[in-house]
C-alpha cells in the first residue's frame, strides 16, 4: 500500500471516529436539555408533587385542569367572590354553601421554568407556599401550590392549593380553587382529612376581580374559613 493510501485511510479512521463522538455528544445534550413539560401537559414538577390519582379526582369533580407550555401572565391581585362550595369528597357537605372571599396575590411568574408564587389571606390557619407552578395555554392556566400549615412552629399538614381559569385584563373567569390534602404528617390530632380528599369551590359570578392594593395587607380585613378542611366534623 502506498504512503498516500495510509495516509488517506487513516484520515478516513479519524473523520469516522470524529463523527461518531460528535453524535454521542449531541445525544448526550439532548438528554440533559429535555422538555420541562411533559407528555401529560404539566411540568416535571408538578407530576412530582401530585399524585395522578388526586388530579383524577378533581377533573372528576367538575376541576378543570389546563394544560400546556404557554400560560398566560397572572401576576397580580384577584378576589374570588361570591365563593361557593361546588364539589366536595364528603358527601354529607351542603354544595352551593357561600363561603368568605378568597383573597390571593400571584407574582414572580417565570414561564422557563413554570414557577409562580401563590400569596393569600386566610384568617383560620398560617400557611407557607413551599413550591407553586403554572400551566396553561390560549390564555387559561392552572396553578399547583403545596402549603405547609402550622401551628405553634410545628407541621400540621401539607395542602394542595390548584387555581384554574382564564386570564382577562381587569381579572380572571371562570375561575375555580381546589384544596386537597396531600399530607397529613401522620395526624397525630386524629382531626385531619385523609389524604387525597378536598374540596373544590367556584366564583358564583363567573368573574374573579384583579385589584390593587391601597393599604398593607394586614390592613384588609378579609377573613376566610378554611378550617373545615382539616376537620372530619
């Protein structure tokens, strides 16, 4: 063999095993840089905090659950009112019972990574928002919260506060709030709901009002009675 062959088959080799590193690099990006939403529609995140069964559940119910990488940006305040009772896993609770207005504020939504913050007013229990996400598109979403309720410093339980409906300018329509309980930290009370079991409520008038504040929130005097919730009774 000539030294021009050698030479032109060992650049083939070369070219050959180039090609071959470049394409498992490429695979290997490909893998790392996967899509934040799943096949299901919802984010990674949101499949990791919520059980299917539980999603099952609310849809169910009458919950809708939007899907998609494109929500549209709720950042702001809104009210849910009038708010009434629309389906329940305790078959003995009187639907259509009007609840006190549900006072909530969204902000630093971020649509690379579906986070979102969820803020509310609720007179019965302290909550922390740990972890809350959103989805959606043309202009509908829904937005997954875990809340860690408290008392006295000590974990009582872990909620699963779902918002969906359809962004407006001045508000939001058709909207619906559901509260499951996603633990109950063993409920050594004995008082909580079992986990997987909740509630979903309505705005009665088809609108949820955006607004803004005018004084600090401590300053708004609007209650909400959430603690049925946690109670069997």
């Amino acid at each position: 063999m000539s030294k021009i062959s050698k030479q032109f088959l060992a650049l083939t080799f070369a070219f050959i095993a180039l090609f071959f590193v470049s394409s498992c690099k490429k695979d290997e990006v490909e893998e790392v840089e996967a899509p934040i939403i799943e096949e299901n529609g919802l984010s990674r995140e949101i499949n990791d905090l919520v059980p299917e069964e539980t999603i099952v559940t609310m849809q169910d119910m009458g919950m809708p659950v939007y899907r998609g990488a494109n929500p549209p940006t709720i950042n702001g305040n809104f009210l849910i009112s009038p708010m009434l009772l629309f389906a329940s896993t305790n078959p003995t609770e009187d639907i259509g019972h009007r609840f006190n207005d549900f006072d909530m504020t969204f902000g630093n939504q971020n649509n690379q990574d579906y986070t979102i913050q969820l803020d509310f007013v609720s007179g019965s229990s302290s909550g922390i928002d740990v972890g809350s996400y959103i989805v959606g598109e043309n202009g509908r979403f829904t937005m997954f919260g875990e809340v860690i309720t408290t008392s006295n410093g000590v974990k009582q339980s872990s909620l699963l506060y779902v918002i969906s409906g359809s962004a407006y300018s001045n508000g939001m329509k058709d909207t619906y709030l559901a509260i499951f309980m996603l633990d109950d930290f063993g409920d050594p009370s004995g008082t909580l709901i079992e986990v997987g079991q909740g509630r979903v409520f309505h705005d009665e008038d088809g609108f949820c009002e955006g607004y803004t504040y005018k004084n600090s929130r401590k300053d708004i005097k609007i209650l909400n009675d959430f603690a049925k919730l946690l109670n069997n009774k």
